[in-house]
C-alpha cells in the first residue's frame, strides 16, 4: 500500500516539476504556496456559511420540537375522552 502511494506521489512530482517552465529541478512552490492561500481563504468563506446553516438548522429544529409537543399535547385530551366514553 505504502510502495503504491509512494510511486503514485513520484510519477506526479515527475509530471510537475518536468510541467515547470522556470527550472526542470525545482518545484513550483510559490504556485502551491498561491494555492494554498486560495484554499485557505475558500476554507474561511465556507465555515462561515456553515457556521450561519448550523444556527438556522438549530432554529427550525426547536420550531419542529414545539410544534410537534403542541400537537402532542392536543392528542392525549383527544384520547382521553374517547376512553371514557368507551368504558362508560
């Protein structure tokens, strides 16, 4: 497994560095490093988007518990009458 990621990991920086115009024996460090920046800052704009969906899910879900203990709340009066009408 460990022989197979390395090969894999080889023929890929072979791939780039023969890719690179600048220099055939150095890697591309300021295109990862440019990279890496344009994750980071996808990163931050979507743990703020999720941050803000995880409080509205919160949100809806304590409407969805009040609304479902109101309408719990309604049934047992409901079924109550109808058992004594039974056992009477």
């Amino acid at each position: 497994m460990e022989l197979t990621l390395f090969a894999t990991a080889e023929r890929y920086l072979k791939d780039v560095l023969q890719k690179d115009s600048e220099s055939k024996k150095s890697q591309p460090l300021k295109k990862w490093s440019d990279e890496r920046e344009a994750l980071r800052m996808e990163k931050g704009g979507l743990n703020t988007e999720y941050r803000l969906m995880k409080e509205q899910v919160k949100e809806v879900e304590a409407i969805n518990r009040n609304v479902e203990k109101t309408l719990r709340a309604d049934e047992p009066k409901h079924e109550k009458t109808l058992a004594r009408g039974l056992e009477l």
